[in-house]
C-alpha cells in the first residue's frame, strides 16, 4: 500500500500520479473553500487520466465488507444455482448472473472484431433500480427494461446489495455535484439529469487460472465505460484493474484498503466536448505463480436518466472549441453498448 502523504501543491492531494488519491473528507462537511479545493482537484484529473482513487468518502466499512461477503457467498454456489439466476436473454440490462461476452467489442472501432475477441474471463452478478417496483421510465423507453432483479436465496444477500446500492447512489450524487463545481457550473446542473438514473450495480468474480488463458484473453479485455462515472471497489487479488497511459502504457491501479476508484465514462467525455476523458482499462489475468488465487470487484456504473440528453456542457465550448459531438440519449447508448458486448 502507498504512503499517504499531503503535498503542498494540493492538500486534498495524497499521493499525485497518473492515478491519484484524493481526499473528500474536506468536501462531505459542506464547507464552499472545502468543496471548490476537491472540485479542482478532481477536475485537473478528469483532463488527463480520468481515473482517481479517493479515500475520506463517508461510506461506512460495515457496508463494504456485507457486500463484499454476500459476493463472494454467490459466486461460490454450484454452478446450476448460479446458472438458475441467469440474466433474461431479452434483458437489455443483463440482471442476474450475467452470459459471457467481451467489453472490448463494445468499443467502436472494435465491433468489427467481435468474432475474433475471446471471451472476458469472469463471471458478474447484476443490479438495477430499474427492476424495482414503482421505477420511472418515460413512455417511450423500452418496457423491458423494467424485467424484474434476481436475486438468489441467500441470508442477507439482497438486503447487502439494496445497502450497497444506496451508499453508491448517495456517493455518485455528490461526486457528480464536484463534477459540476470544477466544470464551472452551478452545483446542481446535473442534479435532474440523474435524478432517475439507471444504474448497474455489477460484481465482478475472476476465477483462479489452473490452466493459462489463451493468448489475447484477459480477465476484462480493454475498454472505457459508458456512462457518467464508475464507482469501483477492487480487493487486492493479483491480476487486476490496469489503465492505458497517454503513452500507451500500462499502469497498475493503485488498491487501498477502504478506497474506490472513480473513472469518467463516455458519456461525460461528450458532456465536456472531450475535455475530460473516458480512459482504456482492462483487468489483467495474475502472473502464473498466483493463478490460484482468485478476485472480486463491485463497479456502480452511475448511468444519467434514460431521457437525458447528452450534449456539450456550455463551459465546455467557445468559438476556438465547437461541439465535437452529436447529441446522444443516455438510455439508448448504453443499451446498444450493451448489444455490442453481449449479442443482445
């Protein structure tokens, strides 16, 4: 684990770097100065990696380690009652125990390769809000996206991911509110654009490897996420989360005890004009001598409201830099991301 140290550049600032760590505690008491100094923190990072970790978020451990438990507890159940919770081949948003696919064939320049893309090494779990009683959707979304969870008979299981879920809905709100603050905005511009957001909250388990992948096949195979944000809690198993660095590098992801990662999808780089930017990950398998070891990941894929519009943020343009993007529908991208992945 890294040394926390505060630089004198900047005091929410623990560790710089590609991927740095960054303090909220400052910015979770209400203090203006407290926010503002987060704020511009994270933004400088947005410009450049797009990836951070950040400790002093408020999320109690208890919540944590009870998701965590109930996510190994699943993943460790005979395969036929895994298979039994089976995401419904007609659900655009894959809740329950997810099919194999590829992230790397939801990229766009990668969709032509789909059929030579080897399958990602891991198996998830899924859960939306969606699927709950009394969700709003506008008339026009695609009524399966309301097909109901899964959830397997487990003590404590769905009241462990509904906690979980909570926490993250409560932490991304107020990230999306820093956001807001270093792009020069009012702090609530994005407060009715999520609002209803439609969120995948996604375990992820990584097998051990008795037997090598075949070449080209990784745990996670590279891609950027797609929406808002991503809110990640990673254990620290070998084999694990990677991001592309502007020299075409890769850079281990810095794990902390009690930290998440927070990286900024695709769709907050056409919110910016791709100011900010939606970096290439991926999880790599564990060097052979740990193959035994297996890894677990919980990612809260903060997705806007199905009707929201995504378009060039008006801080984010000027004469000298015009809209790069075409408006696109927040629920209609990530579903068709979704098909890209999965062959839904």
């Amino acid at each position: 684990m890294p040394l926390l140290l505060e630089t004198p550049a900047s005091p929410v600032t623990l560790v710089e770097g590609y991927v740095p760590v960054i303090d909220l505690s400052s910015a979770r008491g209400g203090d203006a100065l407290g926010r503002r100094n987060v704020a511009e923190a994270i933004g400088t990072v947005c410009e450049t990696s797009g990836f951070l970790v950040i400790v002093g978020h408020g999320v109690p451990e208890a919540v944590i380690a009870e998701m965590y438990r109930a996510t190994k507890e699943f993943f460790a159940l005979p395969q036929p009652e895994k298979d039994a919770l089976l995401s419904d081949p007609a659900d655009p948003l894959m809740r329950g125990f997810g099919r194999s696919g590829s992230l790397a064939a939801s990229n766009a320049d990668a969709a032509v390769e789909h059929e030579r893309r080897r399958p990602d090494l891991s198996q998830t779990f899924t859960y939306n809000r969606l699927g709950d009683p009394g969700a709003v959707l506008p008339p026009s979304a695609d009524e399966r996206l309301r097909l109901p969870n899964k959830w397997p008979a487990l003590p404590g299981f769905e009241e462990a991911y509904r906690g979980y879920y909570a926490a993250m809905e409560e932490l991304s709100v107020d990230i999306m509110r820093l956001f807001a603050l270093a792009l020069g905005l009012p702090e609530d511009w994005f407060d009715d654009k999520v609002d209803q957001h439609m969120t995948n909250l996604t375990t992820n388990y990584y097998p051990a490897q008795p037997e090598p992948p075949r070449p080209g096949q990784l745990r996670k195979g590279l891609h950027s996420d797609w929406g808002s944000l991503t809110v990640l809690y990673q254990d620290d198993a070998p084999g694990g989360l990677q991001v592309q660095g502007a020299d075409g590098e890769w850079l281990d992801v810095p794990v902390i005890p009690g930290s998440f990662v927070i990286n900024i999808g695709d769709l907050m780089a056409i919110w910016t004009n791709d100011k900010w930017v939606s970096t290439v990950h991926r999880v790599v398998n564990p060097p052979r001598e740990a193959a035994h070891r297996e890894r677990y990941s919980m990612p809260f894929f903060h997705q806007p409201n199905f009707d929201a519009v995504i378009e060039c943020i008006p801080t984010c343009a000027d004469p000298d830099r015009p809209a790069r993007h075409e408006p696109v529908l927040s629920g209609e991208y990530i579903t068709e991301k979704f098909r890209r992945a999965y062959d839904l």
